[in-house]
C-alpha cells in the first residue's frame, strides 16, 4: 500500500518584518486594553495592569508572548527577587491575564507571524506565592468605642480649631456608627443626606467600594444608630 501526499490547502505566509511586529505588538496591547475595559474593569486597574506588562517588556527586551517558564524563573527569581511581595504578585497577575488574552485571541495569528507557540510562562512551580497566614484582628469593645467618643467630645470644647477638628469627629461617628468606609465618607456631599428615606434616613453612598475591580458602587445606607443626631449636629451647628 502507497502512501499519498497530503498538500496543505493552507494559506503559507512569510515570517513578518520587524516593523510588522512592533506595529502588531501595539495593537495588540490596545486589544486587550478595550476588552479589559468591555469587562467592566475600572480605569485604575486597567492601567495598573498596562504598567505591570510595560514593566516586564522592558526587561524582556521582546515581545512577551516570547516568554518561557525560565524567562519568568529569571525575572521573579533575580530581577525582583528583593522587591516586595504585593509588586511580585501584581506582575504575575497581569502576566497571566495578558496571556490568557493571547491564547483566546491570537495564539494562531502570532504563530503565523513568528512561528511561536503561545503559552504562559508562568506555572504552578514558579507562580509568586501570596498566601500569608491570617492575623486575629478583635473589634473595640462597645465601652472603648464609647470611651473613645467621650474624650473627643471633651476636646472640642477647648479645640484651636473646631470646624476641622468637628468635620472629624462627625466622620468619625459617623464611620462607626453605620458601618461606611473614610474615603466613602469623604466623598459626601449635604445632598447624599436623605432624611425623608426610611425610618432613620439614609445616606447615598455614591462612591462605594467595588468588587474585583469593577470600579465604584452605589448603594443606600440607613442611619442606624442614632447617627442622624450627630449628622443633624454637624449640618445644623457646624
């Protein structure tokens, strides 16, 4: 029995230029910009993650999607071997998510261009390591909270300055009482005051905390805890 030729019906495309390849490059990092952001990733984290990926090319020298495990040993190993752990941590992370982008996107096309095999150089044997054991952190009791408050009060009485030291106070309380974060807080406005809402009134948090990145959250928070009082305090008499 004879064995046949198979022809590739394939269309044979010449290895790409230097020039093709810078300009490829880039485009290609504005592609994964876009569906970062068509994710619903904030701005912040999108650019955080574009200097991580500038950060590594830089030492590479070459596109990434050249990048071997031991490349990767040699960066986290050397390069950044006395850098701190959330840098490390950071730089595989976009590392990793950079080239899940490759491989669903253009792990043919660059292999057509170049002849390279697209695969992340990071594994389970060289990945940065994050994990840290757990520190108890115990809450204030509700007497020190108290007792905490007590003296502030005290001090306002014979404060240099009582509109700023007041403003604290009030974010202060404030923060205890319902439960929101400072820089929640600080994004306040007299209008978020909603007295009418509920049956202690409510407070519109317009810059809350996201999840994984998503960028900001709104959401209503009731004031429990008698912290309408000192609100009303501060608009009122401040």
């Amino acid at each position: 029995m004879g064995l046949a030729v198979v022809q590739d019906l394939r269309e044979h495309r010449a290895t790409a230029s230097l020039q093709e390849i810078v300009e490829f490059e880039t485009d290609v990092l504005s592609g994964f910009v876009l569906a970062r952001s068509a994710a619903g990733l904030a701005d912040s984290t999108i650019r955080s993650d574009v200097t991580n990926l500038e950060q590594v090319r830089a030492w590479f020298g070459r596109p990434l999607w050249e990048m071997e495990p031991a490349d990767a040993d040699a960066y986290f190993g050397k390069a950044l071997g006395s850098s701190a752990r959330n840098t490390r941590l950071a730089r595989a992370q976009a590392l990793r998510v950079y080239f899940q982008f490759l491989e669903l996107r253009h792990k043919v096309e660059i292999h057509a261009m170049t002849g390279q095999v697209v695969e992340c150089p990071i594994d389970e044997i060289n990945r940065p390591r994050g994990q840290q054991r757990a520190s108890l952190r115990i809450p204030p009791s509700a007497e020190q909270i108290d007792r905490l408050f007590a003296g502030w009060r005290q001090e306002l009485v014979a404060c240099r300055k009582f509109a700023p030291t007041a403003r604290n106070f009030a974010a202060a309380r404030l923060m205890a009482d319902v439960g929101i974060r400072v820089n929640e807080a600080r994004s306040l406005d007299l209008s978020d005051v909603k007295w009418e809402l509920g049956r202690f009134g409510k407070l519109h948090v317009r810059k809350g905390k996201g999840t994984r990145g998503s960028g900001p959250r709104e959401r209503m928070v009731p004031l429990i805890n008698d912290a309408g009082r000192t609100l009303r305090w501060f608009v009122e008499d401040v």
